[in-house]
C-alpha cells in the first residue's frame, strides 16, 4: 500500500484557483456596465457614436479590474 499520499498530499492545482479568482475580478458585472452607460450616455468618450460600455482603461491582462473607474464606454472601431 502506498502511504506517500497521505503523508503527503499533493497541492490543490493553485494556479487554476488564482486564475478563476482573476477571471472573476476582472468581469464587469451589470450593474457597472449599466452605470457606466449612463455616465458616458450609451455613446463611444472617443467619436461619439453608439457604443457598448465594455473597454477597460487598463488592460485586463495587466491587472484592470471591472470597476466602474476603469470601465468606459467605447464603439466596435474605437475599441478595436
């Protein structure tokens, strides 16, 4: 019988909870999207035009979180 498991367990995969817990922050949740429409009015901060309230003024992929502070609202062109 092997014991090596009980005496030592392995680590719960902690990568993947860091990154669901990331993935998680990073979201923006409704009622940030529905704010920041109504701050920016529904239109792109850059050229006016329709837009979805979905851009992050820091990047996701460098640790912007999905808070209204850093949430804006911008059209499909401007956001590309």
């Amino acid at each position: 019988m092997d014991t090596s498991n009980l005496l030592f367990p392995k680590p719960k995969d902690t990568k993947r909870n860091v990154k669901q817990v990331r993935r998680k922050a990073c979201e923006i949740p409704k009622q940030v999207r529905m704010a920041v429409a109504i701050r920016d009015n529904g239109k792109c901060i850059f050229c006016g035009k329709a837009g979805i309230s979905n851009a992050h003024l820091v990047k996701r992929s460098q640790g912007g979180l999905g808070i209204e502070e850093n949430i804006f609202t911008a059209c499909p062109e401007c956001h590309y």
